[in-house]
C-alpha cells in the first residue's frame, strides 16, 4: 500500500509538471461545455488509493471516474490497480487536455481515455467500477444511472454520500477524508 501511494503521488506530481509547464497556453483558450456542477479539486493521492483499494480495482474492470479532473483517478486504477482500462469524462475541456497529456507522459494512453463530455449523459454502461468526487446532491441525482449498471457493480465516492436515498455499504476515513463505498443490486 505504502509502495503504491509513493510511486502514484511521485509519478502524478512530476507528470503534472510536465504537462502544466509544456502545455498551459493552449488549453486556457479552450471552454467547458457548459459551466462545471463542481471546480476541479484533486483528491490526495492516499484518498485515491484508498478508493481503489476499497473498490477491489483489478485486471478484470473497467474504471469509469465521474468529473476525472487530471485524470488522477483514472490513470491510478490503469497504472497501479492493473485494470483493463478507465475512462474519465469532464465538462472542462482543459482538464482533459491536462489528464491525456499527463496519461501520455506515464504511458498508459493506450488504455485511458478522456471525454470531454457531461457526466450526466455519457454512457458508462460497461463500467464495473465508478469513482466519484462531486457532491452529495449530484450523487443523489446520479442514483438511477449508478442503479441501473450490471449487478456487482462498485461505486467509491470521495467526501459525498447519497444521503437517505442509497446508504452506503462502507466508510473509510483517510487522513480525515471520507470514502464510501456501495455494490450495485442484482435488478
Ligand atoms: C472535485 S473535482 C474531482 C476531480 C477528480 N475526480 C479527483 O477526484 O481528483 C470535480 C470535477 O468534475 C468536473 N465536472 C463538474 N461538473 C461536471 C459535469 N456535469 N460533467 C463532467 N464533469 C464535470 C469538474 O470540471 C472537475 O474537474
């Protein structure tokens, strides 16, 4: 756990560097969508293991994070949980720009994606596990969506739960953060 924390939050943070000093200019000139539900805030690198690790991410799943920001989420479940692949989808094209750059500096492009689309409207239909840091009110509103993916299915959220809508199955706190965690129903 120790081992993989280190090398995440070493890679991500030398990676960002090097995004953020080659590549800045050109993606300010680009606009969201649509204006962010929430800003972009990273979750710390032990939250992101935490999440992971909780979700029992491994070589079988496909990991879909819900806001990815730069990416950090995603390329972690690729780069040092071993999945399949991951997508992360943001309404801020800027970010997306910054997470591919970054996925490409640590070489895992050819198995993370990012789309420069809302979360509210994207397909995640394939996914087995989602990773989410938004808000408990927009987790809430996600509900049916996150209900409707195959059985077994798990969510991890940073900060927010679902309120009395969907309790969670597990809480972790880390570093004073919390986790929560659910496994969608058979339907
Ligand atoms: C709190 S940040 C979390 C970033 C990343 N998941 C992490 O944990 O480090 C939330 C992200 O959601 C994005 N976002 C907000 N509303 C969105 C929407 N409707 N569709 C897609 N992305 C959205 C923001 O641009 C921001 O990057």
């Amino acid at each position: 756990m120790t081992r993989v924390l280190a090398c995440c939050a070493m890679t991500l943070a030398l990676a960002t560097a090097s995004v953020l000093s080659s590549s800045g200019s050109q993606a300010e000139a680009q606009s969201p969508l649509r204006s962010p539900d929430v800003p972009f805030i990273p979750t710390p690198p032990e939250v992101v293991v935490a999440m992971l690790s909780g979700a029992k991410v491994g070589p079988g799943d496909v990991v879909y994070d819900l806001g990815s920001g730069d990416g950090r989420i995603a390329i972690a479940a690729v780069r040092d949980f071993h999945a399949a692949r991951a997508t992360g989808i943001d309404i801020d094209p800027r970010r997306v720009s910054e997470a591919r750059e970054i996925a490409t500096v640590l070489g895992v492009a050819d198995k993370v994606r990012f789309l420069n689309q809302d979360l509210f409207t994207t397909d995640i239909g394939d996914a087995t596990v989602v990773t989410l840091y938004l808000l408990q009110s927009l987790n809430i509103k996600l509900v049916p969506k996150l209900r409707s993916l195959k059985p077994g299915t798990r969510i991890a959220s940073h900060s927010f739960d679902m309120g009395s809508v969907w309790a969670p199955e597990q809480k972790l706190i880390v570093n004073g953060q919390k986790v929560y965690f659910w496994t969608v129903p058979g339907h």
